[in-house]
C-alpha cells in the first residue's frame, strides 16, 4: 500500500512538471515572437528610410512625394509603407503612440525636438539604435543618419513616441 501511494504522488509530481514545463515552452515563444516581430519591423521602417539617403529636404514637401522630404513627411511616408500610418506634421506626429522616455528609446521610435527654443516641436527623426537618428534637414544635407547624444536634436529634444 505505502508503495503504491508513493508511486502515485511520482506519478502526479511528473505529470505536474510535465504540464508546467510544456505550459512554458508554449507561452516563451509567443513573448519571443512579438519581440521579433517588433524589432523586425523597426528594422523594415529603418531600411525603408536608408533607402532615401540622400534624397533633398524640402520643406513643406508634399505627402507621397519621394524626390524631396521635409523631416514629418519623411517620417510619415517611410511608416506608411510599412503598414503603419501616421498624421504628416512633427507636432501632429508627438501626440500618437506611446510616450517613450530618451533612456528607453528603441529602433524605430520617433524623436521630437524644438530646435527653435520656441516651445513649438518642429523636428522629427527615427531612432535606429547605437545612438543614431535617420531624418532629413536643412536644404543641401537631406536624408542623413547623424549622431542623437550630444546634437541639436538631443539638446532641444521634447519627447519620443513608439508607433511600433
């Protein structure tokens, strides 16, 4: 008898690891395929917008348009043709997603700033990551990557926002 009890409780301890050990392995690679799937498509917006270096900036250049970008357009044509749509100004732009801070920035999320100290955002430009933004400025310099920590980007930055 004392047998047979102690056959059962090894009985139901394996098959409650069993269950727990196959319960986790189902679950793991959902939060794993979302994050994949996140990066993957900042990675996407990231090398649709590398696709455009050196495109002119224009501002006020039109939406869709592709031979010339201001920094809103830019951003809003490169996330359109990934699926994601957003509205055309920088500051229209600052309002949607989610509010993300400048420690916790991720490829792929938007960075605003006020380079003119006006209050007023008017600046927009996508994070890739290792301290580069891809965004478009100023005539004769375009669609550019350039370094965030230490520019006029990060010294009047206003906030970021993550669309993805």
């Amino acid at each position: 008898m004392n047998k047979k009890k102690i056959m059962t409780t090894i009985a139901g301890i394996t098959l409650s690891l069993t269950v727990a050990f196959t319960g986790s392995v189902i679950v793991t690679p959902h939060s794993a395929h979302a994050a994949t799937v996140s990066a993957s498509k900042a990675d996407r917006v990231i090398a649709t917008g590398k696709q455009y270096l050196g495109v002119r900036y224009l501002f006020g250049a039109q939406a869709g348009r592709t031979s010339a970008f201001d920094c809103s357009s830019f951003t809003q044509y490169v996330f359109k043709r990934n699926g994601i749509t957003i509205p055309r100004s920088s500051k229209a732009q600052a309002k949607v997603g989610v509010r993300v801070s400048k420690s916790q920035l991720k490829p792929g999320d938007l960075i605003f700033s006020d380079t003119n100290r006006d209050g007023v955002i008017n600046h927009v430009g996508i994070y890739m990551g290792n301290d580069r933004t891809l965004h478009t400025y100023r005539v004769g310099i375009g669609v550019t990557i350039s370094k965030f920590s230490g520019s006029t980007w990060d010294k009047t930055f206003v906030t970021a926002r993550r669309v993805i």
